[in-house]
C-alpha cells in the first residue's frame, strides 16, 4: 500500500550524529538524501520533525525559520512523553524514521510505534548504524515487527504516484535523475 503523503511524517533522530567527526565517515547516501529534504516542504507541505541531538546537522542556522519541527524529547521515551504533540503523529500517519544510531535509538522509536498501531518505514539511506555489522540484525527485526525498510528517494516517488498527479510524478522523476 502507498502512503499518503498528507498522512505522512518524517522522523529524524539524533541527525546531528549522522554527520558528527569525520564528515567524510558519513553513510554513504546521507548528504545526497538530506539535500532532498527540502523537496518534502516544497512538493508535500511536509515538515520533517527533528528529534533528539542536532544542531547544524542539515544546514539549518535558524530552526524557527526552516521549517523543520523540533521535538525535544528522548527517542527511546517519546511515546510516553506527554511533550509529542498528537497533531504531529496522527494514529492513521505513515511514519518515516531516520537518523542515529539505526540499532539503537531508532530501531527501538520504530518498533515502538509500529506496536501502537502506525505503518512505519526505516529511511535506510537517512539512516546510520554504530556498527555497520548489525545493519543487517536491524533490518531482520524490523521486518518482523512489519516495518518497512526504504530511501527517501523511494518515498517521494510513492508519495508523488500517491498524489496522482503527473506533475507531481513528473517533478519527483527529474528530481531523482
């Protein structure tokens, strides 16, 4: 099933520590992919929710005026906390998480949510492991708890068929070229 784009929500957890240290240790994918995120504002209204540690991560000076939505709570309690607004993460929302560390943070945010009921997909190109060695452990638990593991490219292009509107399609292709 194709998500809704207007249903959707893209979750980034710790992002500040996908590109921390060496920059050029980053997932490969990761720069190439967060410069798409822009194209969620631009093409779906869709405001990607920071959660956790960041900080000039994605080139943000001033979060108030990016667009971004800022959560600041702890990932692994979030579900819990009465700081998540329900607004952001309505029960029929696909959510789209990514971030650090895959194996910890955001496997247990990701489980967690899909245990109260949301369709949730891992953004594995958004997505950076501790160790790279377990990717594949996150990958196998995850599909038993039914999460889907995508890119972000991916999801514009299901939210763009979503859309069905050829523009739309059309833009998202020359975009992904």
């Amino acid at each position: 099933m194709l998500a809704d784009p207007n249903r959707s929500r893209v979750l980034l957890i710790n992002p500040d520590r996908c590109v921390a240290g060496n920059r050029d240790d980053c997932l490969p994918g990761w720069r190439e992919s967060a410069s798409l995120l822009p194209v969620l504002q631009s093409m779906f209204a869709m405001s990607p929710i920071l959660i956790g540690e960041r900080d000039a991560t994605l080139g943000i000076t001033d979060v108030s005026e990016s667009g971004y939505v800022v959560l600041d709570v702890d990932p692994l309690v979030m579900w819990r906390s009465s700081e998540l607004p329900p607004v952001q993460l309505d029960a029929a929302a696909a959510l789209f998480f990514g971030g650090a560390w895959l194996e910890e943070d955001v496997l247990i945010a990701a489980i967690r949510a899909a245990s109260d009921g949301y369709d949730v997909r891992i953004l594995t190109d958004m997505s950076r492991c501790r160790r790279e060695a377990d990717r594949q452990l996150v990958t196998d638990r995850a599909t038993m708890h039914g999460i889907l593991m995508v890119t972000l490219r991916q999801a514009l292009l299901e939210w763009a068929a979503y859309s069905d509107d050829r523009k739309t399609i059309a833009q998202v292709r020359a975009l992904l070229t």
